[in-house]
C-alpha cells in the first residue's frame, strides 16, 4: 500500500516488514527466543512519526502455511487432470460409439430386419426356365455281402476209369461186419426175399434178375453184427439162386476217384456162369466158373476207380446148366470196401 510518499509495506513469507527495513534473508538463523504466533491481518499505513517494533514472523507459522499453500495447489493440479481429460473424451471426433449392441428400449431387443430390396423384379419373360425337381427316393443302404476269404485249391486230376476182377477160394467162414467197411448185404437168412445188410448201409445196389429160391446147404459160412433187420447172425449157410440157362443177378455200386474193393460171393450148381463187369470210360472185365456135377463157388475181388458220380454194374449170369430141370447159379453175400 502505497501513502504520503512513504515507502509501501511489504508482506513476506511468515510476517509482515516494517517500512524503510530490508528483507532478512532466510538463510541465517533469527536470534533472541521466538514464540508461536497467529496469522495478523494485514497492518493498515504506518502513521508517519510513529514506532515500529521490528519484529518478524518467522518459523513455525512460516511452515504451516507453506502447506497449507502446496496442498491447495496439489488438488487444484489434480482437478485440472480430471477436468482435462473430460473435456478430451467428449471432443474427440474419431471416438464413435458401439453400435453393435442394441440399446435397452424397454422391450426385448429383436434382431434388425433384413433390408428389403426396390429392386423390379424380373419379368416372366426375361427369367430364366427354372429346372423342376426330380423328387429324392430314399434308397434302403445294405452293407456289400463279405466273402469268406479263400484258399485257392489246386484243380482235381482228371481220373482215368479202371476196374479189374479177379477169382479166389472163399474162406470157411466170413465176417461181412469187418470187411465191408462201407456196406455190405446178405441174401437168403430166412427165406428168398430175405435181404440183411449194414445198418445204414445204402452203397450196394440190388436191381434184381429173374425169381429166385432160398437154399440152405452152402459149402462156406457168414456171420455179421450191426445188420439191419437182423442185427447179428452166426455161421449161416444160406443163400439164394435162379434156375435156368440166362438166368441173372445185377447188383451196381458208385465210384470214387479213389480205388475201391467189390467183393462178390456167388457159386454155380450144375451149370456154368459168367461175371460180367461194367465201368463207363473202362474196358469191360469178366470171369468165369463152371461145375457140371454138383456145386463150385468163388469169390470174386473187383477193383476200381472214376470219377466222382459214376457207377459201377456186376452181372451175374447163367450161360450154360447141365441138368435137366434145374441147373443154376446163386449167390450169398457182397462187401462194399
């Protein structure tokens, strides 16, 4: 404050300076004692004439107010960040907002409608043919068959037919059950029309010849078990014959690429006979026997072989009697082997 032309008060940090005094530097330290003292109120003029005291504000009030000052300056900075970046935020013009999200209205947000296009549709004539649909047929799927793998076989050799027979002595007494592994037949146990065979047996073929009688008086003996119908028989000598010059008894077998043994037990009486033996693809085998006196029998082994299939046919027949009302041939038992 300036007055009477007098020098103006001056106000420092901590007090006031009394007029025509020099500011105390800060640095030094103030002596005598000090006492804590309020803020005065700014002095009015001097009066000219007047005493002054001299006295300086200084310390403890000095540092009090300097933080009072620092603090007050520190919130203002901090309010001037806060002010500052509000005012960025609501003037940046590259700032937009997000869209994406529906704003809440007060009703559920529903997605925005496809644009509807202005565009003319085309005309019946300018539009292309649109193709007509064949309707879809559903088809039932079924897995492809799995074939059984394999193993590849070597083709069978072609089988050359062969047979042959041969004549022997018939034993005292034959079992039919052990040699006639596959089958085997009897005929005559009780009467002409009796026929015993291997149970289950189906082999041996009998296709008959001309009518036939029983006999009970054979040089040779048969025996079986597991026949049908007669399950087991022992030590029997009888059999069956035909009378009369071409008088016949046909029996057939099959055949098997492997070799096989027809056994024939036949005989004559007063009369000779011939075996005739037939293979399709084969030579034709035979034998003979004769008795012009009384009874000769054999057993004849036929031996052969063909294809799968085929059939094998025995003959027996009459070509010669000697006596005058009944020379003739017969015929026991056949094994199949």
């Amino acid at each position: 404050m300036h007055g009477n032309g007098e020098e103006p008060d001056q106000l420092r940090i901590g007090g006031w300076i009394e007029p025509g005094r020099r500011p105390i530097d800060d640095s030094r330290a103030l002596t005598g004692p000090t006492r804590p003292l309020a803020l005065p109120a700014a002095p009015g003029p001097v009066p000219a004439g007047a005493a002054t005291t001299g006295t300086v504000h200084t310390g403890r009030h000095r540092e009090v107010r300097r933080w009072w000052r620092l603090a007050a300056a520190s919130a203002a900075a901090v309010l001037g960040v806060i002010a500052a970046v509000q005012i960025a935020d609501d003037s940046d013009p590259g700032a937009t907002a997000d869209t994406s999200l529906p704003l809440w209205t007060g009703k559920p947000w529903a997605p925005p409608t496809p644009p509807v296009s202005i565009a003319p549709e085309p005309s019946a004539e300018s539009a292309p043919p649109v193709p007509t649909a064949i309707p879809s047929v559903p088809v039932a799927t079924q897995a492809p068959p799995t074939t059984p793998s394999r193993t590849p076989t070597t083709p069978a050799k072609p089988v050359t037919p062969t047979v042959s027979v041969t004549a022997a002595s018939i034993p005292a007494v034959v079992d039919l059950g052990a040699e006639g592994g596959q089958d085997w037949m009897h005929w005559g146990l009780t009467d002409a029309a009796s026929v015993n065979r291997r149970r289950g047996g189906t082999a041996i073929e009998d296709l008959g010849g001309t009518p036939r009688g029983r006999y009970d008086n054979n040089p040779q003996l048969y025996s079986w078990t597991g026949g049908s119908p007669t399950n087991a028989a022992a030590r029997t000598p009888t059999g069956v014959y035909t009378c009369g010059q071409g008088a016949t008894f046909t029996l057939r077998v099959p055949a098997s690429p492997t070799t096989r043994t027809l056994r024939v037990y036949a005989g004559v009486w007063m009369a000779a006979g011939r075996l005739t033996v037939t293979l399709p693809g084969a030579a034709t085998a035979t034998q003979t026997l004769e008795n012009r006196n009384a009874i000769r029998t054999a057993r004849f082994d036929i031996r052969y072989r063909a294809a799968a299939g085929t059939r094998l046919t025995v003959t027996w027949t009459a070509t010669a009697v000697y006596h005058p009302t009944c020379g003739n041939i017969d015929l026991q038992a056949a094994t199949l082997d």
